[in-house]
C-alpha cells in the first residue's frame, strides 16, 4: 500500500506546483484505501504480477479521490474526515480542473496496467458513477422505494468495489468463471459498504463521522433504515407526508424523525441486510483456494458490517 | 463524419434523460469537427480499419467537448459558437457532472479502440491539456514571454491535434517513421491552428466570433500578436507597463491597444508564423505515398490559415 500511496503521489511530478501541492493533500487527508487493499488482495491471491497489481490499485484510488473532489465541490462539503476540502480552499475552476487531472491520470494508469479488459471497465465504472450521481442531482428528493435505493448504492459504491475487484482478476491468470466469482465478491462487499455507511450515518458519534446525525435524511437522502421505517411505520405522519411526496424540511421534523428511526428495529433491520451481502461475498471467497490473501480478505469482508459500531 | 457524430450521440443512451438531451445539446450545437475528420483522413490514408477509426474520432471529438464543458463553466462563458453554453443553462454541479461523464465514454471508446498505445497517449493528452489550463489559472495574468506562450497552446490545442493524427496512426500496419511523422503532422497543424485562433482573435468580425474582438487581451491573456507588438514597440507606453508586469485593466486603454495591434505588422507576422507551422505540417504529408486522402489533408492544412480571413 506504501507503493501504491507512492505511485499516487508521484503522478503531478513534472506539473504545475499547485497541482503537487493538492494532490499530495489529498492523498495525505486519508481514507481507509478499501478499494485498494481489495484490489491488491484480490490480485495477489490469484497470482497478478506485482507491478501491475500495485498499478491497478493507484488507479482504483485515484479514479476514488477524483469522484470525490468533485462531489465535494457539488455538495459545497468543506470538511471530509476532518480535513478541509480541496474547494474550502481553492476556487472552483481550480476544483474542477484538479479532479480532472487526477481523472486523467487514474486513466493512464489503467492504461500502464495493459489490459483492454481493464481499461475498458474502468471507464465504464466511471460512467456508471456519474450517471448515478448526475442521477440524484435531477431527481426529486426524498425517494423512497427500495428499488431505486439498491440501484442509487450500486451506482454510487458497489460498482467501483466491484471493479476494483474485478480488475485484479482481469490481470490474473485465472479462468472467466472466478472472474465472475470475484466480480459477484466485489458487488457484494460494496453493497454492504454503502449500507453500513448509510447505518452509520444514523447511529454513529457524530465527532467520529464528522458530520451531524442523520445528515442523508437532511438532504433528502433516503436510505435503507429510513426505507425500513418507511415500511414499518406506515401509520407515521412523517411516512404518509413522505410517500405522498412531500419532504420533511423543518429541521425540528426532521430531528424527530432521524431519532425515531436511530432508536427503531429499523437499524438492526438494515445492517442484518447488509450481513446479507456479506454472507453472499464471503461464499464467493470459499469458492476459492485458501491461501494467506483468502484469509485476509474473509477478515476484510467480515470487519464490514463490524466498522464502528 | 455521420457515423462519429452518431456514435457519439449514442453515449447517454441507457443513461439519465437529461444527460441524453444535454448530449444531444452539445453535439447539435456543431463545431468544425476539425480534430475527427484529421483522424479519420489519416487513418484511411494509412489503412486503419473503418470501424476502429469511426470510434477513435468519436473518442477524439467527445474529449474534446468534455474539455470545453468544462472551460466554459470555469470562465462563466454563456455562449459558444452563438448557442447558449450547458453552464448556462445548468447548475454548475450538473454541468462538472456532464463533463465527466464525457470523460468516461471518451475513455470508453478510447478503449474499444482495442489498442493500448491509443489509450495511453489519449490519458496522456488528457493530463497535459488539464495541466495546461491549470498552469493557466495559477499564474499571474499579461505572461508576455515567447517560450512561455508556445507551451500554452500545445497544451491547449496542439497536444490534442498531435493526439488525433498520431492515435489514427497508431491503429494503422505502418512503420514507427510513419508514426512519428504524422506526430510532427498532428503538432504542426495544431500549432498553426491555435496561432490562427489567436489572430482571429484580433481581426474577425465579431459577429461572426460570437465574442467581441481582443477578448484575449481583454482576460489579461498574451498572445502572438501581442507577443509582435511588444517586441516591435518597447517605446510604446502599456507595453513597458506590460513588461514590467502590470496588466492593463482600463476598458478604453485595452481597446486603444487592441485598436493598434489590429493596425500594426504584428498581426501579418503571426500570420506568417502559422504559415510556418503549416509548411513544416505540409513537409510531413509530402514524406507519404500520395492518394486522395493525402491530398483532402494537404487541403484542409492550407485552409488552416486561410480560414474566415
């Protein structure tokens, strides 16, 4: 991982100073580098070559970081983990254009990596993602159904998980039928990612997750626990205004509704759904040799529904 | 040139409603289509197959728009090519997301392409244009030097030309000395073009620029005209203002200024420069066996400075 870090960091070399500067600020603000581990896991248990794994996993990260320098920029958000945004402290042109350099790059490093398969998934991931995102921005808020919710997080997180998994098999001297079985491992661990993270959203210390207690639900965002809520509370006045379309907009509605829920079955409802997804990635992993990666990634996929609870 | 703009209106298809039209917005609002049709007379002059070349000009050209989507939302401009821009007419987020999304399915063509050299010199290019605008952006307004201005339109523009002759070579069965030929093709037309650019700048009927004439000058950006007129006049008043770093930012001065570069020599010695670049381009051609697609590039090279004057 200290490779890859480095690979990222090395990929202003040459540019303009201000560009070296963001970016090593950037990748210096952290991030857990799930996907990455994932990718470098996936690739070394099914005997990748080193320097392409480690490549591939810059990518993955990259392609990462620069979704979220413009979302971040979309959603006027200043801090993220703590850490002042890039557009906190630079105009928006200079935003726009630091995320499409680390597009750019994220792109020639797919393509250092040699494989058509690869970079031919890579940037599909990525129209994938900003379709769901430009998705959310034009639709109405407070969306509801189910179906939309698992179609808006696999948009949002299981399709690059899925890649970043993907794409270490794409490069692996491995058959298409454990690439499928690494492609289904990496759906479903993003899957469970985004719906802890939409969990830990209600019930985490707002300290630690550096934002206020249900901030989704305040934006209009409605996810899974709200879904379950939803379909538990239909008697709720709140739940009727919601499904005939009307969003809650007073913060004191609101505040009440985030508690109902935080102290409802709707959140062990919701994360017994994503140990679902865990359960479904973690028999694609027994499909598998095992081998010292195998286990890590069974401790990884596990440690996903535990995070912060 | 049909089938480009069909496949690249294709790319939102499947895709939020929106962004299918905003596509159809883009595509429709035209452009000379200069980039593609230098891809494909090249890669049928050289052989490449049909299909192949189609996407890598449908690649070539949605980069190329994605760029502009882009720009247009950094400089807050509301009209190109007398149609109003996407930032116009869209919040800044979706029109950050529009762009891209034309990133990715100029990737993903990019890659359909099947060919890794494509894919690379096409990330590439992509960091050396962001790059350029980035430089841009940082540094301090009335850059007069010559070196300076010279590796701002390859970023620019010239990278990208240089991009769309050498990838139509790349796919082609011909010789590393054929490729690097059509790269000093690619570049010489690109330089040519830019430079052009920047004396219509100064000389074409506003009405038909769409932008009032000196607007260059008028964002505080130097360009070869104005390069001539200071080597040509240090006795002149605002040019040692400009020299010494001090941009001028009075209406009437700038359109005094403008007034006399328009009526000065500087303008047929940039002129003659662009002429330059287009002989060196013309040379290129001349090393290749001739057929009609050599002769349609010799066409279109000689219109490079000919072009609306």
């Amino acid at each position: 991982m200290h490779q890859v870090e480095n690979l990222m960091e090395s990929q202003a070399e040459g540019h303009h100073a201000d560009l070296q500067a963001a970016l090593r600020h950037i990748i210096t603000s952290g991030g857990k580098r799930i996907r990455p581990t994932v990718t470098l896991l996936v690739g070394r248990m099914l005997g990748a070559a080193q320097d392409k794994l480690i490549t591939l996993a810059a990518a993955i990260e990259l392609l990462h970081t620069a979704t979220l320098v413009h979302d971040d920029l979309i959603d006027g958000a200043l801090l993220r983990r703590g850490i002042p945004t890039l557009n906190s402290q630079w105009s928006p042109g200079a935003t726009v254009l630091t995320g499409d350099f680390l597009f750019a790059r994220a792109a020639k490093l797919a393509a250092d990596t040699e494989s058509i398969p690869v970079m031919s998934l890579f940037s599909s991931t990525l129209s994938v993602i900003v379709n769901g995102e430009i998705s959310q921005l034009f639709s109405s808020r407070c969306q509801a159904d189910r179906q939309g919710y698992y179609q808006r997080i696999y948009a949002k997180t299981a399709s690059l998980f899925e890649t970043s998994a993907t794409c270490a098999a794409l490069i692996s001297p491995v058959t298409e039928e454990t690439i499928q079985t690494i492609r289904t491992y990496g759906f479903n661990i993003g899957m469970a990612f985004q719906i802890m993270d939409d969990v830990l959203d209600f019930i985490s210390d707002p300290s630690k997750l550096g934002k206020p207690v249900g901030s989704d639900l305040k934006q209009g965002l409605i996810t899974l626990p709200t879904i379950y809520y939803i379909e538990n509370h239909p008697e709720d006045e709140m739940v009727q205004q919601i499904l005939d379309g009307h969003c809650p907009h007073y913060e004191e509605e609101i505040q009440s509704l985030v508690e109902r829920i935080r102290n409802s079955p709707s959140i062990d409802q919701s994360i017994a759904e994503a140990e679902r997804y865990v359960n479904e990635a973690f028999l694609c992993l027994q499909k598998l040799p095992p081998c010292p990666e195998r286990t890590h990634l069974e401790e990884l996929t596990l440690y996903i529904t535990r995070r912060e609870l």
